[in-house]
DNA sequence: TTCATATTTCGATGATAGTCGAAAGATTAG
DNA sequence: CTAATCTTTCGACTATCATCGAAATATGAA
C-alpha cells in the first residue's frame, strides 16, 4: 500500500491548469453547472467531470443534482480563504494578448471574493468605511461602529440579520492583487447582495470581475466619498507587464 | 509559448509527496539544510535539490549560504498560513503503524506552528488565557489586556518589543489538528521562545512536535491552571483511525 | 415513444515530471 | 596540498495522470 501525504493531496487538486480554472471560476461562491466549468477551463465535458469527481470526493467542491444539470460549488468559505491564500502566494500572470491584458485589469479593479467584494473598488470601498468611521480596523479584524451600524442600516443593509450568521461577522480578507485587506464575512456579504440590487455594481458573464454602472460611479462618490475609476492605461499604474528575469533567490 | 495558471503554479509547488513533506518538516520557521530536508522525506540530494530549487525560485522557500552547508527556510509568515490554511482543507492521515500513530498524537498534542505554539497545548494555552482574561478574542483576532500585559511581562515576556515588530502582534491562526484558534503572531512567537526558555517545552529533533516537560506541565498548572496531558489512548477521544468510506458526496 | 441535451464511464495515448546514478563543483578540515 | 563532506548538474528511465474518443446513462422536451 502506498504512503499518503495529506498535504500534498489537497495541493494536487489545484496544481492542476484546468482545475485552477476551474476552481477560480467557483471563486465567485456561485453554483456552475459541469459544462459551463468544462468551458472555462478549455477541456471537453469528460474531463472536467473527471476533475470535479476528484474535487468532490476530496470535499472542495459539493454538487447538487437538479434535472439533467450537476450544479458544483465551493463547499465552504474555508476552501475559498486557502484558495485566496495560494493566490498571494502565486507568481503574477504574464500577460500576452490584449484580451488577457484586459482580463487583467478588469478582474483587479472589481470582482467577487467568494461572496463579497474584491479587487481595487473592494480595498477602496473597505477603506472609507474606515476613514467614515463606519468601520474600524483593529489588528486582523473589522468591527463595525454604533455610527456604522446606523450608516449601514440606512443604506440598506440589515446589519442584525447578518450578525446573526453562524460565521464571521467582519473578517478581513486578503487581496491578493491589491496586497491590502478588504472586508468580507457576513457584513461584507450583505454589502455585496446590497452594491448589486442597487445596481450600482453589475455582475458580467463568464468572470469573477464585475461592473461598476455609471450609477454606481456616482453613488460611490457621494455616499462614502469615492472616485472610482478605472484606468488601465494609467502610465505610473502597474500594467501588469514584468520583465523576464531570473532570480536565484539567495540571501545574503 | 504556454499558458500558465498562477494559481496551479503556486500549488504545485506542494502538490508532490516529496516537497510537502519537505515543506512540513519547514513549517517549524527554522532553517534546515538540504541534506536533512532529503533525509526526512525520504529521497536522494539531489532529487531534493532539485526540488528545493523549484520552491526557491517560486519564492516559497528562501536560501542562506554558510560555508559548504545550504540553509532553507520558509520565505514568509504568509507561505506558512498558506500551508496551515491547506492542512486544514488536506484529509486526516491514515495510520499504519504504530510509530505513525505516536507520530499522529505527538504532533497533535504540542507543536510549533511557523513560530508559535499549536496543538492541543497550544490551543489550550490560549484558551486559559482568554479565560483568565489576558487575551480577548473577538471576531478572529486576539487583543492583549492590561492585566495580561502585566501578567505576560510578569511571566518574563518582553511584550513592548513584539509590539514593536513590523507583524501582526496577536493574529489568530486556525489550528488544523483542533480546528480552533491558537494565538499566534509576534505575541505567540514570544510566548514560545519564553516556554523555550523556561524549558516548559523543548524541541524534539526531526519533528515540529515538541515536549512538555515536567516542570511544564507543573508549571501551566500553576501559572494557566492547565492541567496538561498526553493521553493519546483516551478511548473517548479521537484515535485518528477512521473507517473506510466511500462518499459520493452529493447534496440535497 | 423518440429525440436532444447533460453528464459520466471506459479505455487508450501521450506528455509531464519525479527519481536516481554518475560526476562535477564548492568548501572545510587536517 | 589532499581528503572528506555537502550540494548541484546532467542524463536517462519510468510512472503517473490529464486528455480525448466512443459509448453509456440520465433527464427533459416534443
């Protein structure tokens, strides 16, 4: 019988090219059905079924059956946080197309964290509230002020139905792009639902990124005070474009 | 030229039996040379060379030169939560033989994790002292008193100086043997070196499991009111064998 | 029922990458 | 200097596993 490495088992399920799409895809928290993960990672269908019995049998993903769809998605928020994890951790992405170049950007500047809001808009929103006094931020967490909880209320947000979640209140999440913490856990939850039926951030097919409407735009500035735009070709912005280099990584 | 994915290139780095038990013997945040990283994963040199060449270049591992030795240690306190965060996704191990299953309870029951304590000990310790009101836990993050100021600078612990350090001060940090917090951060590593120290604990050679003493275990008695055991055949508590199962793992 | 769609199972193939032996490079001890 | 030790480089072998075609299964639509 051979020796196992549990570590290396829950590595081995992403380390794969088609399973890291496919699991980024399930990063928006959603359900997707087989075909459509097949899609995205550029397989055919019985491959990625191939792949997602693994990723089920293993409890990354949980899938629901419902009529001829199988419906997957992350099993918990304990597999979305490693998986954001191993992104701080991954080398940054070469870009060589301009499509993909605009992929980079779009999904740096806004998209979902599982079930919150990431990328640039996310930091920048988690940042006013802080500067507002709707947040404060102590060590690796969030609390939300009597002010906030007042703020949040008024803007729609039913703040005592997410405390009463069974989960994190105000986590702080790590952005793997902006290297900055933004909010997530319930309250960031909330936030997300509330940004999106207000319309001012719009969800976009076949992408974590997202939209922010024109109404967001203005939305943004005059409830918490933000200048959201977004500028890719923003000359002292990264681009994204690193040079090849070789590192032999030794120290001193 | 070929697509990458990041984030596949991240796990991979972990996804080989090899490395991850290379980068679990790292885990314990010190430096290991390469020939003891080859010994305690079971491989040749120069296949582990060859691998710790790969974890250097992605950045995962980092390099000292000292004379004809190499020194390796893990690059950051990020790399390691990462590698905590994948344990606790990662399925329990199977047990084979007895030197498996001490090897099973030892590192369950008091390890160092990256700096800090973990295990049951470790949990336990930073449960007493939430208890004893010198920590308080709230959201997922710890905060120090001013009694527990006074009482850890009492214990010996320069608490004013790990204030100082450019780190989080008391992160909480998900114990994956216990799946609850344990306290980690500049605050837990100082309390380790301090038990170090006091040899309350000491280092086991070839593992991050480590030892209480006796004097430890009279000591947290007195000082935690820890009454603090090994019992790794309690018949109620987890023996870590598991029977056989096969799940589809479908919902609803 | 019959057809269409979504998904899985099976089997074969091919590429990737971990492995080790041999040998060279680097550094210290004597 | 020479010998010994630690580590890396090179080359070849081999096992693993992702992949896809073909076909089966399951469900819904007509």
């Amino acid at each position: 019988m051979k020796e196992t490495v549990p570590l290396a088992e829950a590595a081995a399920l992403l380390c794969e090219p088609s399973r890291a799409k496919m699991v980024q895809c399930l990063l928006d928290g959603r359900f997707h059905t087989a075909t459509e993960l097949a899609v995205y990672a550029g397989i055919t269908p019985q491959t990625a079924s191939h792949h997602l019995y693994k990723m089920t049998e293993c409890n990354l993903v949980q899938v629901k059956k419902n009529g001829r769809h199988r419906y997957y998605r992350l099993s918990s928020a304990e597999a979305a946080q490693m998986i954001e994890s191993l992104l701080c951790i991954a080398p940054p992405e070469k870009i060589r197309s301009l499509k993909q170049f605009d992929r980079y950007h779009a999904i740096r500047f806004a998209r979902t964290c599982y079930d919150h809001l990431a990328g640039k808009v996310g930091v920048a929103l988690t940042e006013a509230m802080r500067d507002l006094a709707i947040l404060e931020q102590r060590e690796n967490c969030f609390y939300l002020t009597e002010k906030g909880k007042l703020c949040l209320q008024e803007f729609g947000i039913d703040v005592t139905a997410a405390l009463k979640k069974r989960r994190s209140f105000a986590r702080c999440c790590l952005d793997w792009s902006e290297r900055r913490y933004h909010l997530a856990g319930s309250l960031g939850h909330a936030i997300l639902e509330r940004l999106l039926t207000l319309e001012w951030i719009r969800r976009l097919p076949h992408t974590r990124a997202v939209q922010v409407t024109e109404e967001g735009k203005r939305g943004f500035s005059q409830v918490f005070g933000l200048d959201v735009r977004n500028e890719p070709f923003n000359p002292i912005g990264d681009t994204g474009i690193r040079p090849e280099v070789n590192r032999k990584g030794e120290l001193s």
